[in-house]
C-alpha cells in the first residue's frame, strides 16, 4: 500500500500553474478544515469576494445567473444511512460492536431520524445559503436591481422540489430587497431540456469508472484499523457486510453532518484518521470529476450535455439587450450534474483541467469547485461613452478568466468576443 502523502505539489504547481492552491486537495486542508472531505455535499462558503474596479465608466446593468440547489439530505431513500445501520445492527445481534460501535449506531439512529420524510430535500441549511447568495448578488450589483428601465427577473427551475425550494428562497431575498420588482417563476418539463440534458449514451460509455475507483481504493485505504475499533471480531463483521463497502456508505453519511447542521449532535469524523478521510475524499472526487467535468477519457463528451445551456444563456443576453428590454435578470436553477458539464463546456479557468481519474485530486476538487449551492453568473456592463458591452464570468461568486480569449481588462470580457466563444462552443450561429 503506498502512503497517503506521496504526492509532489511542486510538480503540480508546475504542470498546472493557473490553478490556485485551493483547487488541490491535500491532508493539509483536511486537517484545517474536515468538513471540506464532504466533497460535492460541502455546504456552500463563498470566502472573500473580491471584485476588480470595471473599466471607466462601465456600470452593471444585467446577470445571468445558473446555481445549483442548496445543501440536502441524502439522496433515494438513504441506502448510505440504511447500511450503515442495518450492518451496525447485526453486528449488536451478534455481540460483535465495541463501545464506538455502538456509540456510532446510536449517531446514524439520529440521523436517520431527522431525515425522516426528508430524503432528497433541502435543509433549512440549503434554503439560507441561496438568501445569502442573493443578498450578495444585490449588495454587489446594486444597479441592476435599481434601474428605473430594468424591473423584470425571471426565473426557473428543475421540477426536482430541493431545486424549486432554492429558487423561492433566492426570491424572497430578491423581493424583500426590491419589492417592486416584477419577478416570474416557473419550472416544468419544457426547462428540463436545457436545465438537466441527461446523455445516457455518453454516461454508459464510462466503463472505467467503477474499476478505477476500486482499485485505487485498495492501493491505498486498509479498512483493518476502523472494522478494529467498531468490531469486536472485524472478520465476522466483513462477512455482514464487506468493509470497503461499508467505509464508502459510512464516509457518505458522515459527508451530511454538516448539511443538515449536526455538527453539535453527531461526530463521525472521529472514526476516520486523517489518512483515511483523505483517501476516501479523493476517491469520491475523482468519480464525480471522471463521470461529470473535463476527465482525460470523458471529458469532451461530458462537455457536450453543457450546450443547450449555454444556449439559453446566449438566446437571453441577446433578448435583454435589445432596445427596451426590461430584464434585469435571469436565474436558473438546477443540479450538480448540469451545472458542471456546462461549467466544463465552458473551460474557465479551473475547469479547463484535463486528468486520469486516479490523478484528478492533485488538480481539482469537488468540494471546491461544486460544492452545495455552486453558481455561475454573467455579470453584462456598459457605458455611456461606448457601444461595446463588456460581461464577467463569476464562479462561486469569484472572477474568472477565459483561457484563448483576451480580456478588455482585468477580468472583462467583450460580449461580441465572448458571445462568438459561446456560439462556438454550443453550435448556434453567431
């Protein structure tokens, strides 16, 4: 078994200079910060915003925006929790927990418990972290939700009700804000189409997947030491339940302390090393990176359930920069797994990474990079003195660069520039 911190960073830092640091994930940051091993169910910390002056005379006046739905219970019907409780249970049949291990089934109880009826739905936790995005997004750009001109936000939604729950709450900030605002809602089948493509085809070609993240796994995760501290005899209980199996279940149940705001109730942290977490962190990025952003193998084709929303994106600039146009803003709401093939689509800095699925953790993270409530925004400004609108890309509320295109300065873009990227990239005519 190879050793957990074997990774060079220096080597990193060199293949993937325009990276920053916090898109690597090491057992560095994990012991800084544990909740980061949550991966793609780490609630949503926008960190400091910082925002660089717009060229002179340029002002806001229209956004964009694609989030994903805030922080939620565990999806289907809680398999995770139900194994996890139902393998700690026969081991109590048989006189096999030790003390932790019944400490351990009595915490997933009251998990279990509180997710009750929930499965699948926003906490109260995901429903303040799409308030608070749009808090940010009115103090930051005042203008486009003051013009006199501009009184029109529409927004929709994925049928799925967590997403549906996070659009009415970004909209009560919004109207609580700027009630005079005149705000349309919607969701059905017909936004599905751009708001959650689905390829199968694509997906059913990702063989390598399952097999990579196992034997990654074992290379590098003994599960002997934490079967040990919950089991009395540790073979007895694999024959239950085969270890590795129950570690991932007993990983993603951990994963939702902090969504569901049991960080004070419940400590399944403590059952993992520092090294075991990480291990099991990076596998889960890894999967989620290989089947849904830029992998080496999946990537390009990935890339492509992206385009009917970037699409969308380019029909509704158009429209809201005619003449007269009263939108001040779009909003759309959406998934994970919609929002980072479109994000991937896209290739700004950050999501341009190429890698193998065992090698995307010393490059990318899911935990910072779609997180609960991730969101993209197209910020449009102009001017008085010219015709040229000019735009920036937010991610997670952070500028972004486009690598190929030349900014006007700092990060704004040229619309006609990055409209054409668009184009390209989606197949619409520009």
């Amino acid at each position: 078994m190879r050793p957990v911190f074997f990774y060079v960073l220096a080597l990193e830092a060199i293949l993937f200079g325009s990276l920053s640091a916090s898109a690597q994930i090491t057992p560095q940051r994990l012991e800084e910060d544990k909740y980061l091993a949550n991966g793609v169910h780490h609630s949503y910390h926008p960190g400091n915003i910082i925002d660089t002056p717009a060229p002179k005379g340029y002002k806001p006046f229209y956004i964009s925006h694609a989030g994903r739905h805030g922080s939620r219970y565990d999806l289907g019907d809680g398999e995770n929790f139900t194994l996890v409780a139902e393998t700690l249970s026969k081991a109590a049949g048989q006189g096999l927990l030790t003390a932790d291990g019944e400490t351990l089934r009595k915490e997933i109880d009251l998990m279990r418990k509180a997710s009750d009826g929930m499965w699948e739905m926003l906490t109260q936790r995901g429903c303040r972290e799409h308030r608070e995005i749009a808090a940010r997004m009115m103090a930051r750009f005042p203008a486009v939700f003051s013009s006199r001109q501009r009184k029109e936000v529409d927004a929709v939604s994925s049928v799925v009700p967590r997403c549906i729950l996070s659009m009415t709450n970004f909209l009560l900030e919004v109207s609580r804000e700027r009630p005079s605002l005149n705000i349309r809602t919607d969701t059905g089948d017909r936004y599905m189409y751009y708001l959650m493509h689905w390829d199968g085809r694509n997906r059913s070609r990702q063989t390598t997947v399952r097999p990579d993240s196992e034997h990654y796994l074992k290379e590098n995760l003994d599960p002997g030491r934490i079967m040990a501290e919950l089991f009395r005899d540790p073979a007895a209980a694999g024959e239950i339940c085969d270890p590795y199996r129950f570690l991932r279940a007993l990983f993603n149940c951990t994963s939702f302390t902090e969504t569901m705001e049991m960080e004070k109730t419940v400590d399944l942290y403590r059952y993992f090393t520092l090294d075991e977490l990480y291990v099991l962190a990076t596998d889960h990025s890894d999967k989620f990176y290989t089947q849904n952003a830029n992998s080496l193998l999946y990537g390009d084709s990935t890339a492509l359930q992206g385009k009917r929303m970037l699409r969308d994106f380019v029909e509704k600039a158009d429209a809201a920069l005619k003449a007269g146009s009263a939108r001040a803003a779009d909003l759309r709401f959406t998934h994970d797994t919609a929002l980072l093939p479109f994000a991937t689509l896209i290739g700004f800095s950050g999501m341009e990474v190429k890698a193998l699925q065992e090698e995307a953790h010393r490059y990318w993270y899911s935990g910072d990079m779609i997180p609960m409530g991730s969101n993209f925004q197209l910020v449009f400004y102009r001017s008085r003195r010219s015709e040229d609108v000019l735009v920036k890309l937010l991610y997670n509320e952070k500028e972004r660069t486009v690598p190929g295109l030349t900014p006007v300065q700092g990060p704004y873009y040229n619309w006609s520039e990055m409209r054409a990227y668009f184009c390209r990239l989606c197949g619409m005519d520009s």
